[in-house]
C-alpha cells in the first residue's frame, strides 16, 4: 500500500516556495535597480561592477575569504586533535566531550558579547597580555583595524571547534580497531598508524567537515556584529554583513541582491562538490 | 594494546588543561555576573568575587526585554518545530513511499534546498511577508522557519523512513484503519528516533537565530531572544556584571536544555549534514 502522493504537496509548495521561488526572486533583483518602491529598470551587470569597484565589498569579500579559510583550518585541526585525544581510553572521555560541546549549543551573539568584553582594553586578554609579555604588548583588539578580523575569527574558532570534535569523534568510532592493532603488531608507530591507516578511512568524514565549517565560515554574520558591528572603519565587514546592511538598513535592493548572489556562488562552489563526493556514504555514530 | 598506561594518564592530563583553558570564558561570565557594580568596576575579571551580589542580575532582568525575548524565542520555537514536525513527516513519507518518480524529484528538490543558501531569498520573502502583514507576527515568524528548515527535516525524515519496515502499516491497512489512522497511530511512533533529531537540530537553530530575527523582527512588538540580547548588550558597555548577568539570564535556557539531552545534541552534529 502505497500513500497518496499529494500527502507531500503542503510540505513541497512551501518548500519551493521559500527555496527555489524566492531565491530565483532574488537572482532577478540582483540585475535591477530597485529600491524597494515603485518600479525598477533591468540594468544588466550594473550592481556588479559597482560592488567589484567599491572598496567596501572588496574589503567585505577578502575578509569573508580569510576568515572563511582560516576558520576551517583552525576547526578542524583542533577539533581532530580533541578528537583523537578523547577518542579511547581516557576516563574522563564522556564528561569533557559534554564539556567541550558547550559553546556550540549557546547563541553565538550572546557567546561574542562575552568575548566583547574579553577583548576590551581594560579587560582580562590585556591582563594576561600584560602580565606575560609587559604592559607595552596590550592592544586595542576590537578598536585596532589589524585586530579586528583576528578578533572575529578567535570567536568563530572557540565557538565551532567542538562541532568538528564530534564529527571527527564519529569518524573515529567508524575506524576498525583490528586494522590499527594489526599495523601496531606488525611494528608501525603511533605517526605511521595515524598517517596510514586511520587518515585513508577519515577521508569523508575530512570532506564533511571542511565543508560544513566553509559554509558556515562564508555565512559569518552575528560574531561580526556583536564583537565589531563591522569596524573599526569598515574593517572587519563580511559579505553577509553587507548584504544586511546594503539591503535592509540602506533599502539598496538590487544593489543587496548582487552581493548576497555572490555570496550565494561562492556557497554553492562549495558545497556541490561535497555532495558529489560523500554521496551514499555514511558517517559513524558515536554512543 | 589499549590498556590505560602511564601516557594516557599523561595525555589525560593534558587535556584536562587544555579543556579548562578552552573554558575559562565560563568562569569569567559567573565572576563578573556575580559581582556588584562597583567590585565589578574596581577589581579585574579574573579575581574572584569576594562576595555574592546579584545587583547584576535585578538590573539585567528590569527592564523585562530578556524574558520577553524568551517567551516570543519559546513561541516561534516551539510552533516552528510543531509545523515541522507535522508537515516534514507527512511530505517526507509520502515523498518515501509513492510508487511515482516525482517521489524521488520531491527529494531531490529538498536535498538542493539544503545547499541553496538562503540569504538571496531573503528579500522576496521580507516583501512577500509585508504585503501578507506577516511582518513582526508570531505566525509569520513560524511560517518563514517552517519553509527555511523544511529541506533538512524532509532530508532527515525521507532517509529513516526508507529503512521502516512496512508490515506494521500493512497489517493495520489490513484491520481497516484509514490510511491517516494508519499514519498517526503506526507510521509516526516509528519515526521517533527521527523525530527527535528534528526537533533538537531546527530548535537550536530558531532559538540562536539572529540574521533573521533582525531582518524580520527588528523594531516590532515580538523581539526574539537573540534580538533581545544584541538591544541589551548592545546599548550596555561598562557595567560589565550587568552585561554578564543578562547573557547567563540568556544562554542559560538552552544550556539546561543541552546537559539533559546532550546526547541527542551531539548525535545530531555527528552526522554532519547541518548546513
């Protein structure tokens, strides 16, 4: 007995309705120059070439990239350090697995506004600065240009390495012990064992990860806001950020809908390639 | 050869250290929010607090705007989950289980949706919702996370209810229950362990979400949490145990929530397909 198709319709008009006809929407008011009311014109790649010749979006793209970048670099080596530091043996396994999840699961605005004050001036970073490298060696973190980003992305990190934790952690578990142990009886050490045996079969559960966080590392929008609100003069703006503030705050509707295409591009280069290549496949559960 | 020798009780320890360092914002967070304002201002955030004050905590809750942000979060929230819950699990095993290929297409359709992001479709959505006066409503609100999240819960529901078994709707089919009993009472208690993912995974989201809440909500009567805590936050700089009070006021909620059903929280992440 099979259940009448059109059970699906509700849940699939919605669907299509906010995924694939409002996102086309958009795609067409990227090419128009319309602010909100009355009418618009179509002004083929107009937005375009003024976004790629407005410092600003030059700015906001590079930061997007670096940070993006440097985000799914750092996550994934300490989340994979954390994982095969927890994976077996230890005692405490469960408990710090628990632990280190935390940040994950809080609001990553109410998160920032933690490290806002961590970063200020007179706050506890500039104590320990001071106390280990001399009172010279504070810095301005979040009112300093070159600081900004790294501000932003020491955030990003803390917040999003436990996520990768886990998913290495299940990748692990997915690891036959017997292969490890066979390699260690036949005399490989601990690097030959990591490097030849466990990395091979981690190779999904790498793609996965990476992935996910350089999505999540292009869309980066509540730390920006909460630690810098894009500053000091601009210098910590995102892509997101700038579709935010070109569409909504500056009522620029065209000109907002060809930043967030970009940013949009940019995603999917991402994430099509990684669909293609863990498709069927399936990750390791952790208990 | 995995026996807890003298390096794992090494390795132990260091990650012990580490883990306590990677916490510390936590220790700084309950310091500072228990000092009073003028301890708060004297001495660094790194000393403890000589004594409890919560002079933080009653000027983090008078204004009123956090708990008012918490009940319209818990309504959007949990009307959001309802919705998808309810619509998710009907499209996803129709989607399942008919004979017709556009079964396979709905699938397809909501596996793209995942990867589409959803920041371009931002703008036809705010203009669509304003001429529905859906702007600043609950139900709104509850509409537009009902469609964000519905290709990740159909995704999540579609590929468990492929591995069901159908002889329990057969022999109910069989009994003579209608096909929606056959639905409510066998096919959905059976997608639990589904349902449960989707609940936790598009809870976190809604509850944490900003970007859109600030699009949508900003300015209206119905601030979220989140927009709560940026109006909050924001506007306060240097009363720092105040600040502090307010985001363990704010994060504590989803904190509770987490150590009681971490396990489904972290089994959810492990899967990795959150985008």
């Amino acid at each position: 007995m099979a259940v009448p198709g059109w059970w699906a319709l509700p849940g699939m008009a919605l669907l299509l309705v906010v995924h694939y006809v409002a996102v086309g929407a958009g795609g067409v008011f990227a090419f128009t120059d319309w602010r909100g009311l009355g009418s618009f014109n179509f002004v083929g790649l107009t937005n375009f070439v003024t976004a790629f010749q407005s410092p600003t979006v030059i700015t906001a793209l590079w930061n997007t990239l670096f940070l993006a970048v440097s985000f799914v670099v750092l996550t994934n080596l300490f989340g994979l350090l954390l994982a095969l530091a927890l994976n077996r043996q230890l005692k405490a396994r469960y408990v710090l697995r628990t632990l280190l999840f935390i940040p994950a699961v809080l609001s990553p605005l109410a998160v920032s506004y933690v490290w806002k004050v961590i970063f200020q001036y007179d706050g506890p970073l500039n104590d320990l600065v001071a106390t280990v490298f001399g009172a010279n060696a504070v810095q301005l973190w979040l009112g300093d240009p070159n600081w900004a980003v790294w501000a932003v992305l020491t955030v990003m990190v803390w917040t999003n390495t436990g996520i990768v934790m886990v998913i290495y952690l299940a990748g692990l578990a997915g690891v036959p012990q017997e292969i490890e142990e066979a390699a260690a009886v036949d005399g490989a050490s601990v690097w030959a064992r990591f490097f030849f045996v466990v990395m091979p079969q981690l190779r999904p559960t790498i793609v996965i990860a990476t992935t996910l966080m350089l999505i999540r590392g292009l869309r980066v929008f509540d730390e920006v806001i909460a630690l810098t609100g894009g500053g000091p003069y601009g210098a910590s703006k995102t892509l997101s950020t700038q579709v935010w503030r070109q569409t909504f705050v500056a009522g620029r509707f065209g000109y907002g809908s060809a930043i967030a295409l970009v940013l949009t591009l940019l995603i999917v280069m991402v994430a099509v390639p990684q669909n293609i290549l863990t498709r069927g496949r399936s990750q390791g559960r952790v208990n | 050869m995995y026996r807890y020798r003298w390096t794992t009780a090494v390795r132990e320890g260091l990650i012990l250290v580490v883990a306590f360092a990677i916490l510390v914002p936590f220790y700084l967070l309950v310091n500072v929010a228990i000092k009073s304002t003028d301890e708060a201002l004297d001495t660094s955030p790194a000393t403890p607090a000589h004594s409890l004050s919560l002079q933080g905590f009653a000027e983090a809750l008078a204004g009123g705007g956090l708990l008012n942000g918490m009940l319209n979060s818990l309504i959007i929230t949990a009307g959001s989950i309802a919705a998808l819950v309810a619509i998710g699990s009907l499209t996803a095993y129709a989607l399942a289980t008919t004979d017709s290929r556009w079964g396979e297409l709905g699938y397809l359709a909501a596996l793209i949706g995942i990867i589409l992001p959803f920041q371009l479709g931002l703008l036809p959505t705010y203009i669509a919702m304003r001429n529905l006066h859906l702007i600043g409503t609950h139900i709104g609100m509850i509409i537009l996370y009902t469609g964000m999240f519905m290709p990740f819960t159909v995704f999540l529901y579609a590929g468990f209810a492929r591995g069901l078994p159908r002889e329990y709707e057969e022999a109910a089919w069989v009994d003579g229950a209608s096909r929606f009993q056959t639905f409510t009472r066998v096919v959905f208690p059976l997608l639990a362990p589904a349902t449960g993912t989707v609940a936790i995974m598009n809870g976190l989201a809604i509850w944490n979400d900003f970007f859109n809440s600030l699009i949508f909500l900003s300015g209206s009567k119905i601030p979220t949490l989140t927009i709560a805590i940026y109006a909050f936050a924001g506007g306060e700089v240097s009363r720092w145990n105040v600040i502090f009070s307010g985001l363990i006021v704010a994060i504590l909620p989803m904190l509770i929530f987490y150590l009681f059903a971490q396990r489904q929280f972290i089994q959810g992440f492990a899967g990795g397909i959150k985008s």
